[in-house]
C-alpha cells in the first residue's frame, strides 16, 4: 500500500498521461488492483518527469512476477530509463508487459516516459515526441547527452530534420540532461517566412543544457537570416547555454539579419557574450537569465539595420563585466520590469539615439541593487546629431553599502550635437545600510554638462538625499554664470567699451541673461548697439534695456538660430553715448 501512495504523489507531480488496457490476472508487489497492463505509454515532456517509484519493475525477474520489490532495487529509475533506452531499443524488436526479461522488457519500460509506445509486442519509435516536436532522444541520432560525449553531430541532425519538417527540436529528457557541442547552425525551415518553426525546446533552464566546448570568439550557435527566410515566429525556450569550464569561454548565439524571433526562460551563462545581434528586428525575450558574463546582449547596426522594436520582459542580469544591454542606436527598445544586480559594469548602456530620430528606450519596472560601475545606466548620443527620445520610469535605483555603489544611477553622456530628450519619472533613489551619502555621486548626471545637448522632462521621483539629488544645467535652474559679451555696432565702431554678463539655466533650454555694457568713447558707432549671448537661440526672443544715465529705455530682440542681440531705440538713434552705461535683461530659448 505504501508504494501505491508513492506512486499516485509521483504520478500528481509529474503530471503524465496514462492509457492502460488491463489484461493480466496478476501485478506487481504493493500493487493492490488484480490485473496488468500490456499496453502502457506515458506521453509526456521527459524521462525525469517519471518519478523512481513508479510500478514499473526492471526487467529481471518473470513475466508478471508478483515477488518483493523495492524501489531502486526492482523498479525503474528515471536515469535507468534512459540508459535503457540508449543501449536496449535499439536492438530490441518486441517488448513484453510489467516485468518482462532482457532487452525487450527494459525497452517496454522505458516507453512508459519517452513518448514510445509497447503495444501488442511491438515497440513504436516515433519522430517526435508529443505533437510537433522532433525529439533529440530518437535513438535514430543516438545523443548521449551524458555531459562528456561530444553530441554536436546529433544536435545537428536532429535539428536539421526537425527543419526540414517545419517544427521544432525537443532536447529535455535525455542523458543528464547535458548535451555537449561544439559549434551548431540553425536550419532554414522549409517554408521560408511563412509561420516557420525551427526552434529549440528544453525542460527548463535548470534542467537541459547545451554546454559549448568552443572558446574564444567563435559563436556556439549561429543563425543568419535571408531574404527569403529571416526566422519569422521561431523560439528557443526551456533550456540553459552555457560556456566552456576551461579557456575563454565563447559567444552563446550570433544573430544576423533575424527578422522576428523569441527567447522564452532561456539561461546563458559563462560566456563572453550572451547573444552578439547584428541588423536584428523584431526581437522578444521573455524571464530570460545571464549570469557570470562579459556583454549579456551586444546589439549593434551591421550593415542594414540597427536594433529595431526588441522588448525584454523581466530579465534577469547578474555578473555582467563590462556591460549588461548595450544597444546602437536602438529604436523601440523596451525592457520592462527585471532585476539587475551585482554588475561590475554598465547594466544598461545605450550608444547613441535612435536613427530615425524617434523613440529610443523605454525602461519601465526594473530593479537595480548591488551594482559597483560608474552607472546603472548610461545614455550616449552617439557623438552625432541626431535627435531621439528616451524614458526611464517607475524604477528602483539603490546603493547598498560603503563598497557596493555606482557612481551614478543614471549617466548621460553628450558629444554630439543631436538633442537628446530624457524623461525621468516616478523612480525611486536610495542608500542603504552602510551606505554614506555624497555630493560627487550623484544620482542623475551629465559627463559633460553645460553643452545644451540633453532636454529633461522630470516629475514624481523620489531623491533619499539632498546630497545626491541631481542639480545643474540638465536638471533644474542653476546658479548665475559670468561670461564676457562682445560689443558692436549696427554701422561705425567703437573705440573704447567693454561689458560684463551673466546668464542662468531656467529650464533645460531656457536661459535668462543680464548684460551691462560700459561705453567710454563712442567713436563712430550708429544705429544700433549690438552684444553676443552666451548660446545660440533656437527661435526670436524680446527683451529690454535702460541707460542708466539718461533713464532711457529700449527693445532688445534676437533672431533665430543667432547668438547676436540687437539694443535699438524707437527714433533709430543709437541708446548710448561716450561715459554712459545700458543694462539689459533677455529670455531666450536655446538650441
């Protein structure tokens, strides 16, 4: 009775489907029904879904034996299985019920969670396991998958037919669970762009593993796209990639000119880059890991493309060297909700604007902690001028210790002249524990402030310290700032003057400015009196001026996409003379 109970726990666990035809009078020890099964079959995902317990004997005694049996002694394990099936089925043409003895019976046991079948004597192989899938554990491709034999011939063909036959590759249940390789090629499926499949399924990430023995810069698995086949609705889910456990580990996936394909709970580990992606559209990866890596995903502009409409739901990223996500150019780039944690270096690095000038990333949810670079995210334009959009919202940025922290939680860098518009809402800044506050880490920051080249919409944050708060020229009014304005004229030249001015950031692009201009002699100066500002206006601005001397007040204008300003009075009259003194004051929009 108490392997029954184990047998029906097993059973509500792993969750297979039983079909049984009773036509025994006798059954196994433990089992209290009166009859046996000759037809038996389980379709399910794997072999270790089939818990050791089961009533399924060995193989060494009688037919239908009813003697003792103990379980790991007399009953089948899930590594036993597949051993059987390795090296039984092959030469085995026919299979026997519950108990039966030598190849035959080992082979009808292990049809019992392979997707064979034993009916009426004959074992049944077939192609796939379940409904569309070519299985890796056929023994037409004899993979061992035992974390030492070399399976890259079997991967491949398994693969190639699962291609040809427009479905995808199952590689769960086999060995370990650890199929060894060294370099693979995805296959072209057989009808082209028309809802093609020729993906790989495994088990789980923590159960199936393709483990690269390459190193280097060589690229485990490889997939390019064409013209006429560019791996429209294709997956890869259930499974692990992971490097090589001596040298320089290599590149997990290289995707070229890919046009639409899914990652889904797929771990890549020990590699120098997670996927390496050039031209590459339409990408989506789902409750995906990278742990103990250089570059989790390098995606760059090739030769056609660059990364366009690529969404992340609930990464995971942990480990990363030098960089976690870095992007080229990215347009619709959107990574929602995930963790990034204890990243050496950048964990989200986006090298310059979008090229069609639109929307580049949209960060929403995600969870930062535990990182030491010199910033959780950093936005660069590239050193172009193109224009683009990003968005940060709704995350948690933390710094958790006196030897854990970044620099900055978020870090714009600007050398282009492009404009980079930046909205930062609703996120959340803090220290914790023994971390201590400064003013040189700021939690948003400009490498190059004062350039005029980022325009930030922000609202909602929560800043834990004043120290940290983002000030300066990209987040909020700054202090007055001195410069020396340039004096002219609108015809002659002045012989002696000099000014002084000051100007101040209001918002991201606008500047109020002060000038006083001192006119000692004023030589054959006419018409107009003219004075530089400290940037280049992007549209007309108004303002006034008042000679201190006379009490008399004048118009100051400037034009747009100009930095001169012109100080004119309503007669035409030049608005000042030799000993007198103008001061006048200007807001203006900046480029």
């Amino acid at each position: 009775m108490f392997r029954k109970i184990l047998l029906v726990l097993g059973l509500l666990i792993a969750s297979p489907t039983w079909a049984q035809n009773i036509t025994c009078a006798t059954r196994p020890a433990g089992d209290s029904s009166n009859a046996c099964a000759s037809t038996a079959f389980v379709q399910g995902s794997d072999a270790s879904s089939i818990p050791a317990t089961t009533n399924v004997l060995k193989g060494t005694g009688t037919a239908g034996s009813a003697a003792a049996a103990t379980p790991g002694a007399d009953y089948i394990t899930p590594a036993e299985q597949t051993s059987a099936l390795q090296s039984a089925l092959p030469n085995a043409t026919t299979c026997q019920p519950y108990g039966g003895t030598g190849a035959a019976g080992a082979a009808q046991a292990m049809a019992l969670g392979t997707g064979l079948s034993c009916t009426g004597g004959t074992i049944s192989a077939p192609s796939a396991i379940g409904t569309g899938y070519v299985w890796l554990g056929n023994p037409k491709y004899n993979a061992k998958c035992d974390g030492v034999t070399d399976d890259t011939a079997a991967i491949q063909g398994a693969w190639n037919d699962a291609a040809a036959a427009n479905t995808d590759l199952w590689i769960g249940g086999v060995g370990t669970g650890t199929c060894m390789f060294s370099v693979l090629t995805m296959p072209t499926p057989t009808n082209g762009f028309v809802g093609n499949r020729a993906g790989i399924s495994g088990a789980g990430k923590g159960v199936t593993t393709l483990q690269t023995t390459s190193t280097g810069t060589t690229c485990a698995i490889g997939m390019t796209g064409t013209a006429s086949n560019e791996f429209v609705r294709v997956k890869f889910s259930g499974f692990r990639i992971l490097g090589s456990t001596s040298g320089v580990a290599a590149i997990g996936i290289c995707m070229n000119g890919v046009d639409g394909f899914a990652f889904e709970h797929v771990r890549f580990e020990g590699l120098t880059e997670g996927i390496e992606a050039s031209d590459d559209i339409y990408i989506s990866l789902i409750e995906c890991e990278w742990y103990r890596i250089n570059y989790a995903v390098n995606a760059f502009y090739g030769s056609s493309s660059h990364p366009n409409a690529w969404t992340f739901i609930d990464p995971y990223i942990e480990g990363a060297a030098t960089y976690g996500l870095i992007f080229q150019n990215p347009t619709d780039l959107n990574i929602l909700g995930g963790d990034f944690e204890n990243n050496p270096g950048f964990s989200i690095y986006i090298n310059g604007n979008p090229l069609e000038g639109t929307m580049g990333l949209n960060l929403s949810g995600g969870y930062f902690s535990l990182n030491s670079s010199p910033a959780d995210v950093e936005i660069s334009d590239g050193g172009s001028s193109i224009n683009g959009v990003h968005t940060i919202n709704g995350n948690e940025f933390q710094r958790i210790s006196n030897s854990t922290f970044v620099t900055n939680n978020i870090l714009l860098a600007n050398t282009g002249s492009g404009v980079t518009t930046l909205n930062i809402r609703g996120n959340g800044f803090q220290g914790f524990n023994s971390y201590s506050p400064s003013s040189s880490r700021l939690y948003v920051t400009e490498s190059n402030p004062g350039t005029n080249d980022y325009a930030i919409d922000s609202g909602g944050n929560w800043f834990q310290s004043s120290l940290e708060t983002p000030v300066g020229a990209i987040w909020k009014e700054t202090p007055w700032t001195a410069y020396t304005p340039t004096l002219g004229c609108g015809t002659g030249s002045l012989t002696t003057a000099s000014a002084t001015g000051s100007y101040k950031r209001l918002t991201p692009k606008t500047y109020a400015v002060e000038i006083v201009a001192t006119v000692t002699t004023i030589g054959s100066c006419a018409s107009y009196l003219t004075a530089t500002l400290p940037t280049t206006a992007n549209s007309a601005g108004v303002g006034n001026f008042r000679n201190t001397t006379t009490d008399y007040s004048g118009s100051i204008v400037v034009a747009a996409a100009s930095s001169i300003t012109t100080w004119f009075t309503s007669t035409g009259a030049i608005p000042v003379a030799s000993g007198q003194v103008v001061e006048g004051s200007l807001v203006y929009e900046s480029q």
